[in-house]
C-alpha cells in the first residue's frame, strides 16, 4: 500500500523541478551520538586501567604463583619453593637433595612491578633466598612488599597456609 501524503510530497518536488531530499533529523544524529559517546566511555575503562586496578591484577598474579607453590607442595608431598627475580617468579622443586627449577611455572614480572622486600616470620629475608612451602600443610607467615606503579602493596601468608593481597 502506497502512502498517499508521501507520493503528493513527491509529485509536488517533481512539478517545482526538485529532488526530493532525504537526511536524518537531528534528534536521529543526537541519539546516534550520545550512543557513540556511552560506547566510547565505558570502552575507555576498559583500555586505560587506573594505577590501582593494576597494582591489584599485578599484585594478584603474584598471590597466584605463590599459592600455586604452596598448592604443589602440598598435593605434590615434596617441598616446593619460589624466588624472586629481576624480571620473573621462580618456583623451584626439592628433588633428593637438590632444588631444581620448575620452568613449566616461572611466572614473568611486568616492568611495573618490584619486589622490595621478603621477610619470613617477621625476620626479613634477602630476596634472592627462596620462600619455601612444606609437603605438610603447616606454614610460615610471610610477607612479600611490591610496588607496582609506585604503589605499595604485599602478598601475605599465614600459619594457615591462606595468602592475601593488602594494599
């Protein structure tokens, strides 16, 4: 069905030697804009992290690994331990009476981030000795300081086996 108005619109622009014209109004290219606006703000949350949300995923890496040491000690029944490095987390397995790397779980360390101090059961420790786990579940309190983008933050263990990040 053809609409009636609309055909005389055209007829009438054909009779004055016009073309009809088509556009958008500009509610339409409002909306379209604000739309685009809405996208572009919550994307740019997503692409810019503040130094904040990188100091927790940074600092939350390192908490993993650690657990990860922790967890392979413990269901693995041999002494697993991790050291830090300029630029990587090493996990290190006691087998006979040696340690030897675990390559398949060396964690890399952006740039951003910085070991500054390990201390076990309150005494500090040098950061190149390593933060050994026991296959027997009792642990160590440690607490490992970073600082990622000049922010402090420390990954904590407890007697309890449980690891923590605190800002």
């Amino acid at each position: 069905m053809e609409n009636r108005g609309q055909t005389t619109f055209f007829r009438r622009a054909e009779k004055r030697g016009l073309s009809p014209v088509f556009g958008f109004t500009l509610i339409e290219v409002l909306v379209v804009v604000a739309i685009a606006g809405i996208v572009v703000a919550l994307a740019a949350v997503n692409l810019f992290p503040s130094d904040v949300e990188v100091g927790r995923r940074e600092s939350g890496r390192v908490a993993l690994a650690i657990e990860q040491a922790r967890d392979a000690a413990w269901f693995g029944g041999r002494p697993t331990a991790v050291t830090f490095e300029t630029s990587h987390l090493r996990q290190w397995t006691l087998t006979g009476n040696a340690w030897q790397p675990d390559a398949a779980h060396d964690e890399a360390l952006p740039q951003s981030l910085a070991v500054t101090a390990l201390s076990v059961d309150g005494q500090p420790v040098a950061l190149k000795e390593r933060l050994v786990f026991l296959p027997d579940g009792l642990g160590i309190p440690f607490r490992v300081a970073l600082e990622v983008r000049g922010l402090p933050w420390t990954v904590e263990g407890d007697a309890a086996g449980a690891v923590t990040v605190v800002q």
